[in-house]
C-alpha cells in the first residue's frame, strides 16, 4: 500500500475487472504480456492516468495530446489513432460497467522485440496498448491532514539528458526519490533540478503560495502535467498572481502555503517540508488559497469531460 497522495481505498471490485491488451478484454488475473516487450526490456514505452467522474473521463483530449506527442518524441507510431484509443477505453469501461471513482492506466508501448537489446530496429510487433481501469478512491484523510515531503539528493535531470516532460515507462529516478524519502519517513519526495532551485515531487507536480501569489517551477525540468496545467487555469481564472519561476528552498519554508497535484488526488495540502511546519498548523489541513484553487478545479473537471 502506498502512502501520501497515491494512498487509496481497496475495493474488492478491481479482482475480477476486465484490461484491455491490444484491443481485446481479459480478465486480471490472466492479463500479461511477452517477456520480450520493450516496455519490460527496457522501459520503453509511454504512459497517462485517467480519471473518470460521472461516466466521462476528465480532460482527455489533453492527455491524448501528451500520449500522441510522447509517442513522437520516442519516434514510433502508436498505431491506433485517437478515436481508437478513445473507443479502447469507452469498450474498457462498458465492459466493466465503470462510471464513477475509477482511475485509467493507459500504456503504450513499441512494442515486442525479436531479441533483448535497445534498438528499436529489432522491434518485430506494433506497439502494445494496455488499458487498467481499477475503482480507486484517495483516502480521504490525506487531504483532511495533509502530507510531509522531504527533499532528496537525486536531481531532476536536464532535457539533454532525459528529458523530464516525457511520460516515459523509465521512471528509475522517481523511484529512487520515493525510496530516499519514504527512509527518510515522508510521503514523497521533493526534487531539485540541476541549479539547485526547486523542480517537482517524484509523482506530483509542487506549488507555494507566498503573500497571496501561486508559485510553481518554470517546467522545465518536470512532466508537463495536465492537472499542474490546469491549477495555472483556475488560478487566472480566480484573479490569483500565478507565476512559473525559479525558487528555492528557503522560499519553500517560509511559504504561507503549500500543496501538490496529480490526476489521481487532485490537490493536496503540504504541511511539512524538511522538518519545517508550512505556514500555520490548520485542521483540515487545506489554506485559503489553495481551497480556493481546489474549488475552481473541481468547477474545471466537471465542465470537461468526454463520455461515449
């Protein structure tokens, strides 16, 4: 069981769901894969999380442009367009008889190879597209009290390194951020980029709020991720000062307020950073500002969602 904004409630639904693999549906327990994919081989492969409310999937068109634009920056063709993709997914859920308080994994992979080696050269199938729809609820008591994060010594790396704003299926340094910080007993980890000023969580995007002002990270060293993108809209959209900068850390321990964001928990308070108390002690957790923002995402959701 995970902790933090990833902590959920179990449902003893999710044992018998139906996942889509390559088009056809097939029951959990024997849904697999060949050991020579790319994406087991080599991480090789691209990724989004969905949501679905009220039998429509939140902000899809813009995950589907992140999928699509992935795929181009890895340099092969998924295959499937976007209306095959979007019908995938409305079959998944049909099948499933899921319309509320589910979360997606889609994944999208080159595809299988004739051997175990990088080249894409040797990939002998199309991609391979597997769609996990499970009934996945945040436990409510992470946004009641908040989170801690901890800062980790593992770097966001540069663009001409790997660049951060892929959704790749290789997340080694996400991972070895969330294993630094769950030693070190936080929830998540917060991560630098290469000067030292402050870049992202290892699985949520990370903002401030300093003098009544909603801080984040320039984006270049994090995903560009479709919640973060849409907390900057509601923020304009409430007559809030948003600003993509640099900041550090001493601007962290002295913000009013801090919070997170992710497809799956929407936003969530942070209470801690590093050991220092963020801002005042508050029960429930959440300030001002950033209920404010959590309000006028929730109005976002609701107004864009795509249904079959």
């Amino acid at each position: 069981m995970s902790t933090g904004t990833h902590e959920y409630q179990v449902d003893p639904r999710n044992a018998d769901i139906l996942i889509s693999i390559n088009g056809n549906l097939v029951p959990r327990a024997e849904a697999t894969v060949s050991v020579f994919d790319s994406g087991f081989i080599l991480g090789d492969g691209i990724w989004e999380g969905l949501r679905v409310h009220d039998g429509g999937i939140a902000f899809l068109d813009r995950h589907l442009d992140r999928l699509f634009e992935g795929a181009k920056a890895l340099d092969f063709d998924i295959n499937v367009g976007r209306e095959g993709i979007r019908q995938r997914l409305f079959d998944c859920l049909k099948a499933n008889q899921m319309t509320e308080g589910v979360h997606i994994r889609l994944m999208v992979t080159r595809g299988i190879k004739a051997t175990p080696y990088q080249d894409p050269r040797v990939t002998i199938s199309p991609p391979t597209i597997v769609i996990i729809p499970e009934y996945k609820t945040p436990n409510p008591q992470t946004a009641e009290h908040g989170i801690r994060l901890f800062t980790v010594h593992v770097r966001r790396t540069a663009p001409d390194m790997q660049d951060q704003k892929l959704n790749s299926h290789s997340k080694l340094n996400c991972i070895q951020a969330c294993i630094q910080a769950t030693k070190a007993g936080a929830d998540e980890a917060l991560m630098l980029d290469p000067q030292g000023a402050v870049a992202t969580c290892n699985s949520t995007h990370f903002f401030i709020v300093r003098k009544g002002e909603v801080w984040t990270s320039r984006g270049m060293y994090c995903l560009g991720g479709i919640t973060r993108g849409n907390v900057i809209e509601a923020a304009r959209e409430a007559g809030l000062p948003v600003f993509e900068k640099d900041f550090s850390l001493t601007d962290v321990y002295g913000a009013d307020e801090a919070f997170v964001t992710g497809t799956f928990a929407g936003l969530v308070p942070v209470v801690e950073v590093d050991g220092r108390t963020i801002g005042e002690p508050r029960t429930p957790a959440i300030g001002p500002i950033t209920g404010k923002l959590n309000s006028q995402y929730k109005t976002m959701t609701g107004r864009e969602l795509t249904r079959p």
